[in-house]
C-alpha cells in the first residue's frame, strides 16, 4: 500500500538534477579556490550525490559590489543530489566567508 509517508522518504531518496553557480572572494588564489569546490564537491557526494561537471569561468565583473568587492570568482557545478541535501548545501555556503553568493537551481521539475 502506497502512503503519504512512503511516497515522501522515496521522493527524499531520489537524485535529482541542479546547477549551482557559486561567486567566491576574488583576493583568494587558485588553490584556494580549488580547495573550495573540493569541498562542496564532497559534501554533495557524502550523501549519495554525484557531481557531473565543474566549470570555472574564472574573475569576472560583478553587477553590484557584494562585501566591498567589484569582481569575484564564478564557478558553475552540474551535479545530481537528494533534495535534502540541497538544502544542507545552501545552509553551508551561507555561512561560508569566502562564498559571496550562490544559487542553486533544481534543472527536472
């Protein structure tokens, strides 16, 4: 028999597809950058999720200054992740300092 509840933890269990753009402190240097992804990296696969593409689009102006910076660094992250995780994920990079924005977008409805 199919339930509220039993359909809530298999819709939890399924890996869905997301875009994450991530801005981060210009003044930071390429390892340290690196080191970053490396860590969302990790904490979208600790929890069964699987990170498909990583592209650095290097500095770049920004629209408006965000901490009194002009540029950051853009990195764009294809991955597949729970929903669940998703929202651990942007809990994090919230508190990060050196993360001056993100979004994540959910790609399959």
């Amino acid at each position: 028999m199919v339930t509220k509840e039993n359909m809530v933890t298999e819709e939890s269990k399924q890996l869905r597809d997301y875009e994450l753009v991530v801005i981060i402190n210009p003044e930071l240097a390429d390892d340290a950058v690196d080191g970053i992804m490396d860590n969302i990296s990790r904490l979208i696969t600790q929890d069964g999720g699987t990170v498909d593409e990583v592209d650095r689009w290097d500095k770049r102006k920004l629209a408006y200054p965000i901490k009194h910076f002009l540029e950051g660094n853009y990195v764009l992250l294809r991955c597949k992740m729970k929903a669940t995780s998703g929202k651990e994920l942007e809990a994090s990079l919230g508190i990060s300092e050196e993360v001056l924005r993100h979004l994540l977008v959910r790609l399959d409805s």
